[in-house]
C-alpha cells in the first residue's frame, strides 16, 4: 500500500537558519504531493503542493520538488521565524482511493 | 467566504454516553473525511463519504458513526463503544487532490 515517511521529530532551531524537513513516498503511479501545517490547537492547513515530477511548489517562504527518482518532496526554508513553529504533515493523494496518506508528522520549534 | 466549520471546539463526555460532533462546509466539495489526532501523533482516518447517502470505514472506524444526508454535512457520532474516545478530532473536506480542514473538535471524556 501506499505510505509516507517523515523525519523525525521534534526539531529544533535557532532563528534564521536553514530548515530542512525530509519526506519520502511509496506509491503506485505518480501521486499528487502535499506539505500541511498545523499551529497549536488548530486544523491543518495547506501549505504547499506538487502535481507532478520536478514540480516545485513553494508559498510563504517555503518550498518542496517532487522528486521522482528517489521518491522525495523534502519540504526547505532558507531562514525561519519563530512565527514557523508547528507541527509539519507530508502527504500523498490517493486518486483511486479518493483520500489522502499521511507522515507521522514534524515538530519544529524555533528559539529566538 | 467559504470554509469548513466544526463545532463545538471543545465537547465533554460522560462515560457511556453518545456524543455527536458537527461539521458543515460550504465549499461544494463532494468528499469529506473525519480524522483523529492524539497528543504528539498523526492522523488516523475514522471514516470518510464520496458522495451523499455513502460512506467507507477508514482505519480506526470502530465505536464511531456517520451520516451524510447531505453535501454540505458530515456529522461524527461518537458512541459508548469507543472505549478511549479523548482526542482532537478534525473534519475535512475535497474537491480532489488536497483537503481542507476544520480548526477541530477536542473531546474529553470526564
């Protein structure tokens, strides 16, 4: 079956460094990929996304290349916030399910 | 603007009793699904609906119930069965390829 691997957690950092979140997919065919961010006491929301291989979607800094050689979209920002601490979710859609695949999730804190 | 809304944020349950925790979203999308979040964990499918009168188990479907009368509701029943029933539970929604999320309901069993 499908599934989704993250790096583990909790991660934390200084502000303004370099952000790393690794994610890699098992899939059949060529899913669609996601980047989800949930803040304390909250939903998920989207925060980027990749339809197909090499896309790279990128919003609020951050960004993310679907890789289809090694099944990767490692989700980066070049400086963070203490503003970007949350737990982070990779994802992958699952067409003929209809529904989505999970990581396990990422905590990032960001110390000032 | 459109959205999904669920509602209570917070619900408190006796033991042996049936709670019923509501999401409504305005987006005109067909599928919707209903997750469970635990302290420091990810998500686990409860179940989820395609399309109106229809709905599948996901992964942890026991002890809970669902209804979808209509497109634009998705209500959760959680019954005396589901013997560990504290949790945050989030609703969401699709139009394909994405979901968008509920801001979640914590239910604590008192």
């Amino acid at each position: 079956g499908n599934s989704v691997t993250q790096m583990e957690g909790p991660v934390t950092l200084s502000e303004e460094a370099f952000l790393t979140i690794n994610c890699t997919y098992t899939a059949t065919g060529y899913p669609s990929l996601f980047w989800y961010v949930q803040y304390p006491g909250e939903g998920l929301q989207l925060l980027l996304k990749a339809t197909k291989a090499d896309d790279k979607g990128s919003n609020k800094g951050f960004e993310a290349t679907y890789r289809k050689e090694t099944t990767s979209f490692h989700l980066e920002k070049g400086s963070v916030q203490v503003s970007d601490s949350a737990v982070y979710f990779c994802a992958l859609w699952e067409t003929n399910a209809g529904k989505s695949t999970f990581g396990d999730g990422t905590t990032l804190t960001v110390k000032p | 603007d459109g959205g999904i809304t669920q509602s209570p944020k917070y619900l408190f349950r006796k033991e042996g009793q049936n709670v019923t925790l509501s999401c409504e979203q305005n987006l005109n999308h067909d599928a919707m699904y209903w997750y469970r979040q635990d302290p420091g964990q990810g998500l686990r499918l409860i179940y989820y609906s395609q399309i109106v009168n229809d709905f599948q188990k996901g992964d942890i479907a026991e002890g809970y119930s669902v209804s979808r009368e209509k497109k634009e509701s998705f209500p959760l029943t959680v019954t005396s069965a589901q013997k560990n029933p504290t949790a945050f539970y989030l609703c969401a929604s699709s139009i394909g390829r994405g979901y968008t999320f509920g801001s979640g309901t914590r239910l604590t069993v008192v």
